[in-house]
C-alpha cells in the first residue's frame, strides 16, 4: 500500500541539506535511545519480556563492536542502524545495569506498558557508572537544572554537596562546566555556589580537596578554581572563606605551553556573534516574541522580554516564558546561519535551548571539558565522566559527550541519586555516612 504521509513540495535549489536533516532528524529525539526502545518493543509485544535481557547484551555487543571500528576507521554495525551514533568512551555492561534497574522496578513484571525512553536513559547512565574504575580523576557537572534548579542557587549541605566533598577527599577533581558566563568574577559564580563553598569550611575539608574544586564559564571561556582565603582586612570578624579565584598564568603555562584553546581572535568572536544576534533579532518580529537580547562578550541570548516587551509587541507571547517550539526554532535558525556563513565561521560554538532561554556561546562543553583534562595532565577520556541534562542536539551538555563518558540526567535530584550509585562503585560510601 502507497504511504498515505505527504511532504510539503520544496525546490531542491533552495533546499539545503542541513536545512533537510533537520526537518528529518527531529530535535527531540535521542536516535539511540528511540531505536533501543523500538529493539524492546518486540520483546513486549511477542510476550517474551524475559528476552529484554538477551537484546540488552546484544546492545552491548554492538557497542563493543562500535568502539573496535571507531579505533580501526572502519563503519560500524551500530553506525548502519543509528546513523547519529556517537562516541563510546568505555565499555558498557548494559545487561548488568538492566538486571539491577528490572530488580528494583520490575519492568519485567509489566503485562501493559512496554520500556520508556527514561527507564532506557537510567538503564545507560547505571551502566556508564558501572563501567567506571577507581582510575576516574575528574567529574564535570553542568550547572542548571543538574546541580540547581534553573535559575536557582546551590543548596547548603545538601546531599549533593557531601556527595561532591567526598569525592574531592578522595581525590577525585571536580568541576562545574557551565554555560553561564560571568567573564573571571568570582564572587558571581560564588553566589549561585555559595552553599557548597560554605560546606568546604564547615566540614573542614582540607586545602588540598578544596583546591581540586573548578569552575568553568562561558561553557569553556573562563576558568576559576577553589582556594580558602582570609577574610578582608574590612571584614576582621568573619571566618576564613571558600573564594573562586581565576587558573593563575603559571598553572596555565605548566599544563599548556603555547597559546590557550580558549583564547579566541576577538574579531571573529564578533563577526559570529553579529550573525547570531541578527537571527535572533528577525526572530523577535517574525515569531512576535516579546522577547529581550543580552549580548556578553563571547555569547548572546535572547530570554523573555516582561512588561517593557508587551508595550513594544502588543500582539505576540513570551514576555513570561517563552514557548519551547519558538526556542527550538531559533537554535535550529542560528545553527544553520553558521552553517551557511561565508567565510564559514571558524570557531566552535554552541547554540542551545536552555528550557527558559535560548543562547549562542563561541565555544562549547567539549573544549570545556577537554582544556580541564588537559589543565590537569589527564590523557584518557574514561578517567572522566560529565553529568549533565541537555543531551539533544539542541542542548549544550551534547558537545561534551565527543571527549568524556556521560550521564543524562533531568533534574538534580537524579544527580544526587546517580551520585550516591557512583560513590557506591568507587567504595566511597563509608566516607559519605562519615561526613554526614
Ligand atoms: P548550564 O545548564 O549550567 O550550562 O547553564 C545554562 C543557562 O545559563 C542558560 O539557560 C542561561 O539561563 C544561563 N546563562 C547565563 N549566562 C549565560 C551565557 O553567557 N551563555 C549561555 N547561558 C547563560
Ligand atoms: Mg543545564
């Protein structure tokens, strides 16, 4: 029978390829997780629920055979059934990590609904934390929505923040690799982290954990480390305090002799984020946004507009919270401006949906990341692992999964929880209950 889908008429001479991938590959689709879910749907719908695990290790296999063929330069199996596949940087014991997740919530036992997509994605983020080795050196969290609400502020002692000093005494770095951008103003970052700082002081922990404690900003433009510090002569009452002090000169020259990744020509940052901004200006009119732009030096946004933007737009939407439709829209607008600029724009960028806002930043998490290994002489991607929860190719934690391990998580309370499964594995869970 003939397909009853028909597809609006296009000229094909104004039809870009990255304009049609698009429109194929959806934005809002994990082609991995979505096809894994498809392989499992026959094993519900055959009533043979006790194959999950067989098509579990099959997944597995295929990606053992993913990463021979990635190191050999020949395609994959896996790459032939999901095209948009990526990197794996450690085996995955997924079989294993789908045993554990079905004791717990019996996916098994179910007659009428079938594997989600998030018992899927919890399914590869248990056996991401499996398939760590007490050789993991760095863990890089993204900030909003992961550590904090978005928008919000550290917790004092929360969970999440004796979970991070038990990593730090163990000797584990950590840092948060986040878009947010404040240039090198510590007291900035300080603020939306001033809960876990405090806790550095009141648990005592020592100078050395501290100083294994990053920020990045600006997704990967600016680095700031931990340091306890005297409090100002200003200030003679006050107790020493947990500060964020920029990566010295030294520290930099030490780990990367020559010129830093990040030190883009200032030039070019404006040249691509003129074309950004422009996108994102005709957005405002044609979608009737009642939106407002912040430009930084090496990122532009645009986020809802307020009282001021209904005076100027008094027939749109957004001056609240903008729609997610109209978001997705501009990301996908302006990554197709870069793609189409002449020159071609030469420096890595991201552009993303941060739930509440949309932002175009020169740079992107996997310079982030990759200049922290680099800062602290790691040369193997599994010494590491980025938790983070915009993993579409529409989000920001994306970039990062080309240089480390991953865990996608939604909000941060599945950090916390993932947290508490890694400090299992890595046998540091004594010390958790210690310092609680
Ligand atoms: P992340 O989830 O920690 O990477 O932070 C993303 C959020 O940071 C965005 O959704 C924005 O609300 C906020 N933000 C603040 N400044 C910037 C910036 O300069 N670039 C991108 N995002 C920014
Ligand atoms: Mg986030």
């Amino acid at each position: 029978m003939e397909s009853q889908v028909s597809f609006p008429v296009v000229d094909p001479q104004n039809f870009s390829s990255r304009r049609r991938n698009h429109m194929l590959s959806s934005h809002r689709r994990d082609e991995l997780i979505s096809w894994m879910k498809e392989m499992l749907h026959h094993s519900f719908v055959l009533d043979a629920k006790h194959t999950y695990f067989d098509t579990f290790r099959y997944f597995e296999e295929l990606i053992d055979e993913h990463r021979l063929s990635a190191a050999t330069g020949r395609p994959s199996k896996l790459r032939t059934l999901v095209p948009s596949v990526g990197a794996f940087h450690t085996p995955l014991p997924l079989e294993e990590a789908f045993r554990y997740y079905d004791q717990k919530y019996a996916v098994t036992g179910r007659r009428h609904i079938p594997p989600t997509f998030n018992e899927i994605r919890h399914t590869l983020n248990l056996a991401q934390v499996f398939a760590l080795k007490s050789s993991l050196r760095l863990i890089t969290f993204d900030g909003d929505q992961t550590l904090y609400e978005d928008g919000g502020n550290f917790q004092y002692d929360s969970i999440l923040s004796v979970s991070i000093r038990a990593l730090l005494r163990a000797g584990v770095h950590v840092a948060l690799v986040t878009a947010a951008g404040y240039a090198n103003e510590g007291p900035k970052y300080e603020a939306r982290l001033r809960g876990l700082l405090d806790g550095f002081m009141s648990s005592q922990l020592e100078d050395e954990a501290v100083s294994r404690f990053f920020v990045v900003g600006g997704e990967c433009n600016f680095y700031l480390r931990a340091k306890r510090v005297d409090p100002m002569a200003s200030d003679q009452c006050q107790a020493q305090v947990v500060r964020l002090v920029p990566v010295s000169d030294e520290e930099w020259a030490a780990a990367i002799p020559g010129k830093r990744p990040f030190d883009w020509p200032e030039d070019e940052c404006r040249r691509m984020l003129d074309a950004a901004q422009a996108v994102m200006e005709t957005s405002i009119q044609e979608l009737r946004l009642r939106a407002t732009i912040i430009r930084k030096t090496r990122g532009v946004g645009i986020v809802s507009g307020g009282a001021e933007a209904v005076k100027q737009m008094p027939m749109g939407h957004g001056s609240l919270k903008l729609k997610r439709e109209a978001l997705d829209e501009i990301v996908l607008l302006v990554q197709e401006k870069m793609s189409s600029m002449s020159p071609i724009a030469s420096l890595p960028y991201c552009c993303f949906n941060g739930g509440r806002d949309a932002w175009f930043d020169i740079g992107n998490k996997r310079v982030g990341v990759e200049t922290m290994q680099a800062l602290l002489g790691i040369t193997r991607a599994d010494a590491c692992l980025h938790v983070g929860d915009q993993f579409l190719n529409t989000g920001n934690d994306f970039a990062a999964r080309a240089v480390s391990p991953c865990i996608w998580i939604i909000n941060p309370l599945e950090t916390e929880k993932i947290l508490h499964r890694i400090l299992h594995v890595l046998g540091l869970d004594d010390d958790q209950q210690k310092l609680q």
